[in-house]
C-alpha cells in the first residue's frame, strides 16, 4: 500500500466528516438531541448539558463510505472487510439505540447491559463464523516473544470477550471533549501501520479511514464540544478496534495500544471493588479523567497528557514489534 493511498484515506475520511458534521449537527440540535450530565459528576460539566449527542453517526458514515469507495475503486474488498464494517456498523446500531432511548424516550439508562451485551455477543458470534469462511489462525501470539497459545474452538469465546471488553471500555473513556476521538485516532493509525507492514490492505483502508474521519470529527468533538459521540461512536469504535486487532493477528498487543481505554477500565473496577470490600474509594471519581479533573487539572489538561500517553505507548509498540 502506498503512501499516497494511505493519505488519500486518510484525507478523503477527514473530508467527509468534515463536510457532514456542519449539515447534521444543526439537525440534531432541532431534533433535541441533546446530552444530559450526571449531576455527581465535575460541576464544570453542567455546561455541556443540552450539546448534541449521537455524534457518532457523522463518522460511522464517513468510514463506511471512504472504506468502500477506496477498497472498491483498488479491488481490496475481502471478508475481512465485510466483518469489518459488520462489527463497526452493528456496534453502532447498539449504541445508537441505546443513546435513542436515552435522549429521545428520556428513559436514563437506555438499553438494559443484558440486551446490549446479547447485542453485542450475536455480532461477534457472526463476526467470527465469517471469518471462517477463510484461512483463520485462532492461535494468540504473546507480545513480543515467538510464543503463541492456540484457542482451536474456544477462539469464539474469545473474540466475544475482546470485542464486548473493549467496545464498553472505549465507552467508559468517552467522557471528556476530544478524549476518545484522539486515543482511538492514535490506535487506529497504529494498527494501519501494522497492517501495511503486514500486506493486509483492506484492513489498512479500513484502519486509515477511521484515522480520518476521527480526525475530522475532532475538529467539531474538542474542547468546547459542538457535539458529542454517544454510545453511537463509542461502542462501535471500540469494537471495531478489537476486531482489527484480531484480524491482523496483534490481540493482545491492543492491551498496549490502547492502554488508555485498558486504564480507564481498571479504574472503574479497581473503584467497585475497593467500595463494596473496604467501604472506601481509591479515587475520587471513576472512570480515572475525572478524578485528575477533580484533583485540579482542567480538562484540556487530562486530554493532552492522555492523548500523550497514548501516543507513546503506541510508538513504543510499534518500534519495539518491527524490532523484534
């Protein structure tokens, strides 16, 4: 895969989101659509309630469309593809619905967790069975060490643990203006990295096209907030990041890759597990951005220095991987 391609996706992915995001973003303010603020959370953040929410829309579009019209144009659209776009366009309908309930319905918690994680398990279920229509190795390489564990049929268990896991811990992160559109960005660049390192085009197209669209959403998603992603952005990002991660056979390398997302989650376990067993809070709010925000650090600050680690973990990985 060229450079030029690589650009061109990316650059064709930012243009769209670019070019949509002013057409939808008054429609959504007209809908109502609007974001309601937890009333325990950072006071500061009252301000943002009534922003449009269901953002995520904008740049689901934006990666279908470019994936598709660059894979078809090069003759690149496989299965992978398909299982691609399946995994980011089902994980999006789940949020979606969840966030329509939420806002439009006014019921507050939206979709019950068992009927998004049945959601969510049927999608990879799929997922998997189709990539099984080709060549599929189910063993787990250890990162960077020749080591490798194969799952055989236990692989499905797998892929619906990696795909729920990450697709709500990518939820989880999405609580500050610009966070997941700049953590996800830097993930999803890395790992298109891989894949033309790799000669796996079609999920670089696809790895590229989210880069872009991410990048254009940023320009309306960063501090102050025109707009916000939703459960619609959220989840369908982080299960599609988990899907490419197993479809260039670099899973576990993701726990670094993404180590934003891994940290916010552990935050919020590490939380409800030290309440109900000491009584006690280890911060003073989960997930982690806000108890840096209720430390003192505004919000500008806990984006840049997450979107900074994310950025070296992400570069070291990819060194230390091409190394090795």
């Amino acid at each position: 895969m060229s450079l030029v391609l690589i650009v061109a996706t990316i650059a064709l992915g930012f243009a769209i989101t670019a070019v949509l995001a002013p057409l939808f973003i008054p429609y959504l303010r007209r809908m109502k659509f609007g974001q309601s603020i937890r009333e325990e959370g950072p006071q500061s953040h009252q301000k943002k309630t009534g922003t449009p929410t269901m953002g995520g829309l904008i740049f689901l579009v934006s990666i279908a469309l470019t994936t598709l019209l660059i894979s078809y144009f090069f003759e690149m659209i496989t299965t992978q593809t398909v299982v691609l776009l399946l995994v980011l366009v089902g994980f999006g309908v789940l949020g979606f619905l969840d966030d329509f309930i939420k806002v439009v319905m006014k019921r507050n918690l939206g979709l019950t967790s068992l009927q998004k994680l049945l959601g969510q398990i049927l999608i990879a279920i799929v997922a998997y069975f189709l990539l099984q229509l080709g060549p599929f190795d189910t063993a787990i390489t250890i990162p960077f060490t020749t080591w490798s564990i194969d799952f055989g049929i236990f692989y499905v268990a797998f892929i619906v643990f990696w795909l729920v896991g990450f697709s709500n811990a990518v939820n989880l992160t999405d609580g500050l203006d610009g966070l997941v559109s700049g953590t996800a960005s830097i993930a999803f660049a890395t790992f298109g990295i891989f894949a033309v390192l790799y000669n796996q085009n079609d999920a670089a197209i696809f790895a590229f096209a989210v880069t872009g669209a991410l990048l254009g959403f940023l320009l309306f998603n960063k501090n102050p907030a025109k707009v916000f992603m939703g459960d619609t952005g959220s989840l369908a990002l982080g299960g599609a990041l988990a899907m490419l991660s197993i479809i260039l056979k670099l899973e576990l390398l993701l726990l670094f890759v993404g180590v934003i997302f891994v940290i916010e989650t552990a935050s919020v376990i590490l939380q409800v597990i030290s309440f109900k067993t000491r009584g006690k809070r280890i911060f003073k709010m989960s997930p982690i951005h806000h108890h840096f925000e209720l430390s003192g650090w505004s919000e500008q600050k806990v984006v840049y220095v997450f979107w900074t680690v994310g950025f070296v973990a992400a570069f070291a990985v990819l060194v230390l991987e091409v190394m090795g």
